[in-house]
C-alpha cells in the first residue's frame, strides 16, 4: 500500500487534530506504522491547528511532515502555508466554503469541497472536518474504510457517543461529493 503524509490544518475548534485522530486510528487497526503528531497555537479555539498523520508500511521515522503527499485545510492561511509544500502529484483539499482563493499549483490533485455550507444545510455545523475528511479518504484510499466506523467507535469519547451517526453521515457526504 502507498505511505501517506498528511498534514490537516486549520483554526482551533475545527476538528482537525480529531480528524487526524480517526485517520490514524483506522491505520492503527489495519495494522499500519503510524505516527499522529498534533500542533495547536496557545489559543485551543480560534488559534491555528494543525496535525501530521503518516501511514505507512515501514516503520516511521519521524512523525513530522515537511512535504506532504495530502493536505487538508480549512482556512486561507493555512492553505498559504502548506500549499507549497506538497509533493508533486500530491492532493489538495480544501473547504471551498471558507477559502475563496484557488491553489495555485497545477502538478497537484485539488478539491474544493464546500464543507462548512455542507455541513450547516445537513444540521451538523460542527462536522465540516468529518465532510472533508470523507473526500480524503474517498480519493487518496488512505485507509480501509470498512474500519472506519470501528476507528470512530475508538477515537469518540464515551459521552459523545450519540455522535456516531452524525459522523459517518459526514464522512458519507463528502465521499460522495467527491465522488459525483
């Protein structure tokens, strides 16, 4: 199977250092070499956040991403930040709901996926991370998704548990955008 070195990015209180969370715990339950490394500003919401995930087949070596072959992002200056850095024929995607501006690069995979609007019709304004995630893992088939549910069973606290739903819906929703 392919390595994959992810970086997701965004505000704090986005979601994002849990959508790495699932990634690498379904990588995890598949048996993977993994690395989650997250990063968040001193403000937890409304900061910036970001987390690397590798998933690999050898075992990682450093758990940071300098150039990744998938980035996620939710704002514009994390797309400023990160979009260099990808790898040529690596993917881009984006909540096109709050970055208006396009990727510059023309030797990567882009997705706009208006995930916060996505989000907000389907009731859930809080899962636009779990839309995007749902076209990452559609295109890049980063990780099984027959265990994704299982991950999500894992990474969710006890108390949110009633979430579940919600969430595979979320990640439901962005596969199939993609995939339309």
């Amino acid at each position: 199977m392919k390595d994959y070195e992810i970086v997701i990015a965004g505000f704090g209180g986005q979601g994002l250092l849990f959508s790495g969370k699932v990634l690498a715990y379904a990588g995890l339950l598949e048996g993977r070499e993994l690395s989650w490394l997250p990063s968040y500003g001193p403000e937890m919401r409304g900061g910036t956040a970001n987390c690397n995930v590798i998933l690999s087949d050898t075992p990682v070596g450093s758990p940071i991403v300098d150039h990744p072959n998938v980035l996620m992002v939710m704002n514009a200056p994390s797309l400023d930040k990160y979009e260099p850095a990808v790898t040529e024929g690596g993917y881009i995607f984006l909540d096109s709901t709050l970055i208006t501006r396009e990727v510059e690069r023309k030797d990567v995979e882009v997705y706009r996926v208006p995930a916060t609007q996505m989000a907000n019709e389907m009731g859930m304004p809080g899962l636009a991370n779990m839309i995007l995630l749902g076209a990452v893992i559609a295109k890049t088939g980063c990780i099984d998704e027959a265990g994704l549910e299982n991950a999500l069973k894992k990474v969710i606290p006890a108390r949110k548990m009633d979430l579940l739903g919600a969430n595979l819906k979320a990640i439901a929703a962005g596969k199939e955008y993609v995939n339309k």
